[in-house]
C-alpha cells in the first residue's frame, strides 16, 4: 500500500511527519510520501499513483480538490481527512473496495485518536462483500450486484460463499479470528471453550483443524456475520456469492509468496518468517497462490519442504529475470542488497522473484522483512 500524506499548515506539517515515521515501521505501507501545500497541484498526481490519501485538513477543502479526479468506487484510493490537531480520522472515500475503513482504524489507533466510519455495513457491525473482496485480494466481476447482497447483510439476511476448499479454509480463518472486529476474541474464545468441552476434542488442537466439529464452526460464522460457506470443487480460482437467485461472481487475484534465506536454513524458521508477514497483513497462508525464489535457492531443503508442507507450487525465477527486473519501473519499491549482490550477482532476491512470478505490474503488498535469516515479500497480480 502507497500512501500520500497532504497538508496545507504548520500543525499539518509537524502531523504528516509524525505520521509517516509511524508508517514506516509497518511493512504492509510500502511507501509514504508527504505532500505540503500546494494541494490543487499535487491531487492529480497522487490519485494515480497511490492507494490511500490522507489529507490533513478541512474535510470541505480536501472534498472540493477531490471531486473532479472521483472515477468509481471500484478504482479510486481510499480518501482520509484528519484535522489539523488529529483529533478525528474520517473515512470519507471508498471506505471498502478500496480499504478505507479498514485504514481509518489503523491511523486513529496511531494517533490515539477517534475514527469516524458511516459506512451502512460497518456502524451496524456487519461484514460487506465488497469488505471481503478488498481484504482477500478479489476482483468484483458483476459490480452491479454488490448492493443487493449487502442490502441483505444489512436485513440479516443469510448470503451464500461458494469455493473450493481452500478457499474456504481462509474464510473460515478469517470468520473464526476476524481481525476487523475488536471484540471477535471474545467470540472465538466462548467458540473455543464450548469445543473443548467436548470429549472429542483436544484443547490443545486448532479448532479448525478438527473435521468432527465443522458444524459448530458453521454454524458460528452464521449465526455471527450472516454466511453460510459452502465447497465446491469445480470453482477453479472462483468465489461466488450468492443471495436468492442472485449471484455475485468474485475472482481472486494472484498472490505470490517471494522468499530467500541463508544457505542450511530450517523449515521452522522459515515458517515462522512466513506466519509473521502473513500475520501483518491478516491473511493466512491458505491464500498463497505460490511461493517463488531465485535460481540460486531452488536446492534450499527448508524452502522446498515448506512449499510441500503448505501444498503450494514453487516457482524459480533465473538471475537474469531478476537483473532484467531492476531495469524496468516495476523494481522501483524493491530494495536493493549489496551484500546479495556482492555474492550472487542480482540485486535482491524475495520482493523482484514475488513480483515477478506475480506478472506485469503486480504490486507489492508487503515489503521485505527478515526474520533469523529468512527474507519475506508478498506480491499481488494486478486488478482485472
């Protein structure tokens, strides 16, 4: 996520640095740029190239500078207004598509500060597909028919998700422990304690690794947020949605895992690494799509081992790739190792394999971390 910082005065300024040192240490924000003055100039520029405005200022100035550059709400940035003393963060455009909410929460728990969401699905706690398609990476193909399905959200209506298996494994992950709602450890924790009362079941154990007790599972994500998930094999990278007779089709971008380690790595550590970003972004590891690494790993056990153990195909990408890759634009968030390229001859290895296993202008969506000698990078195709 790109994020651009807009002000227009002193205590503007001084909150837009603060703001983006708090950023910076947060590796699914791949860059944050400041703005300062000059708004009217610089709206254009920063509504292509970024995925979140924050504009510290009057909501009434930053909404009459916005207005000629709104598209849809399918393709423009999420829009946050801050007053000048950051007191209130305000969602005040594409609050789901394009992650607003989701980042208003983010920046006033940052700031200490009171988010302000009005969004229907949101202030009455449900979850709204659009929601969902924002949070897992999914392209709306029938857009038309959002509204129908979170109208009937809204009217506690029951809404079908239909995929494969494990699709519906990272949903159930994400109904069992939503990290969109505060309060879901509550839930999950009366969820936990009525299984494990069970004889059948080991307290120890991940519930949702226990098929005996997937009917409680079920009926949980029903009775709390309104979804019946249901598996159908032949939806090959298709999630349909489905209320009454009508259908919402959801296509899932490619999401790829990039990674590089030291030579004689353990599959452990490499799987703490991995469980760590996905953690940041929320997103559990079902929703890999593949992991890829470069030519000179492709005979790391740890790496192979992992790719087995989560059943996810291993892409290797050859040094030239990677050399041709840093000449292009698309490199341009990638950080670059002299320490790799002193060795190997290639200027990085996890962000340009993810990026490029991931095709022509993929997007990074976490930026590089390492973890006890393991570096991570997630990348996702982009926007149909």
């Amino acid at each position: 996520m790109k994020v651009a910082v807009l002000s227009i005065s002193k205590n503007g300024k001084k909150l837009s640095k603060k703001l983006k040192s708090l950023l910076d240490n947060d590796p699914t924000i791949i860059r944050t740029d400041i703005f300062h003055k000059n708004v009217k100039s610089n709206i254009n520029l920063v509504f292509k190239e970024y995925d979140v405005i924050i504009g510290i200022m009057a909501t009434g100035i930053l909404v009459r500078n916005i207005s000629k550059c709104l598209r849809s709400k399918y393709s423009d940035p999420a829009v946050l207004s801050i007053d000048d003393n950051g007191k209130f963060v305000i969602s005040l455009l594409s609050g789901h598509m394009g992650g607003g909410n989701k980042f208003t929460k983010k920046i006033a728990n940052l700031l200490s500060s009171q988010d302000v969401i009005t969004t229907a699905t949101d202030i009455n706690g449900k979850i709204g597909i659009d929601v969902l398609a924002n949070h897992f990476y999914w392209d709306i193909i029938n857009q038309e028919m959002v509204l129908t399905l979170n109208k009937a959200i809204l009217e506690n209506e029951i809404l079908h998700l239909i995929s494969n298996s494990s699709t519906i494994k990272y949903l159930e992950e994400f109904f069992l422990k939503n990290p969109l709602e505060h309060d879901n450890n509550v839930k999950y924790n009366h969820l936990k304690e009525d299984l494990n009362s069970k004889d059948d079941v080991n307290s120890n154990e991940d519930i949702i690794s226990n098929e005996d007790i997937k009917e409680d599972i079920n009926e949980f994500i029903k009775t709390n947020y309104h979804y019946v998930l249901e598996i159908d094999e032949s939806l090959n990278n298709k999630v349909i949605a489905k209320f009454q007779d009508v259908e919402l089709e959801l296509k899932p971008r490619k999401l790829v895992l990039g990674i590089g380690t030291r030579k004689n790595i353990s599959e452990k550590d490499v799987c703490i690494a991995i469980n760590k970003a996905m953690n940041n972004l929320a997103i559990y590891s079902s929703r890999i799509d593949c992991i890829a690494t470069a030519s000179i790993k492709k005979n790391e056990l740890a790496i192979i081992n992992t790719a087995k153990t989560l059943n996810k195909p291993l892409k290797i990408v050859e040094k030239e790739k990677i050399n041709d890759f840093f000449s292009t634009n698309q490199s341009r968030d990638c950080l670059k190792s002299s320490f790799v390229k002193k060795k190997f001859g290639i200027d990085g290895v996890c962000e340009p394999c993810a990026l490029i296993t991931c095709g022509k202008d993929s997007k990074l969506i976490h930026r590089k971390i390492a973890i006890n000698g393991v570096t991570i990078a997630i990348a996702v195709s982009k926007q149909s």
